[in-house]
C-alpha cells in the first residue's frame, strides 16, 4: 500500500517536472492520478476493521467510526470544488457553462499555469500527508492470549 502512494507522489512530482506541454502524458497522469487512490482506498477497510475489532472489546463504536469519517470526507467534497473554483476565479477563470474554456485559458496564460499547479501540487500534498498518516501505522497479526 505504501508503495501506491509512494508511487502517486513520484508521478505527480514527475509530471510537474515535465511540464504542461506533454498533452499525452498529461492524459496518462490523470488516468494514473484517479485509480491509484480508488486502489489504495479499498484497501481503507482494513485499518478500520481492526479498530472496530479491537474497539468491540471494550465497546461498540464502529458507528462512531464510520460517523467520524463521514464527517471528514463528506464536507471534503463538497468544498474542494468550491475552494478550486475560488482559486481559479482569481486567475481569470469564468464558468459560463457556456463558454469556450480554452479561449479562456489563451486570453490568461496564467490561468493555465495556476491549473497545472493546481492539478500536480494537490496530488503532491496529499500524497506526502497520505504517506506520512500510513507511516504511523504498521497492520500487526493479533495476539493471541
């Protein structure tokens, strides 16, 4: 699991190295940069299975677990969008539903430089809090006594 973020981190830095301009791999990051986290996210269960496991024991919280991590993740995406939309209205972004967005990006070449910080620095962040949350962990066989 460690190496899948590992390995997320390494092609968000790759691609920031790479520039904007590499419209072909750019298109393979993004591919790369949806399933690698839908993968390791599967793999999320684990964890909190031994800690509603280990929690049963002592009491039943696995609602409280659960409802905890609601909590944390529903709000996370509802406001991303809006927070990116924010940003990018900043830089002269529009959203007319309507409009061509690539004469957007054209007329504000800084818009397209604040997307493509946007789209490898978001992964970087997360990448290095992900590893760094994981690294705190170790998955252990249970004792038995």
């Amino acid at each position: 699991m460690d190496i899948l973020l590992v390995l997320q981190l390494v092609l968000a830095i790759g691609m920031f190295c790479i520039g904007s301009s590499q419209v072909y791999i750019l298109m393979l990051f993004f591919v790369l940069d949806m399933s690698i986290p839908a993968g390791v996210f599967e793999l999320f269960v684990l964890p909190l299975s031994d800690i509603i496991h280990a929690a049963m024991n002592r009491m039943p919280i696995s609602t409280t677990v659960y409802g905890t991590n609601a909590l944390f993740t529903k709000p996370a995406q509802s406001l991303a969008p809006m927070i990116i939309l924010k940003i990018l209205s900043m830089y002269g972004y529009r959203d007319s539903g309507m409009g061509d967005q690539a004469a957007t990006i054209a007329q504000s070449p800084q818009l397209g430089q604040v997307m493509f910080l946007l789209l490898c620095g978001i992964p970087i962040a997360i990448s290095l809090l992900q590893i760094w949350l994981w690294l705190q962990y170790t998955l252990r066989r249970p004792v038995n006594h």
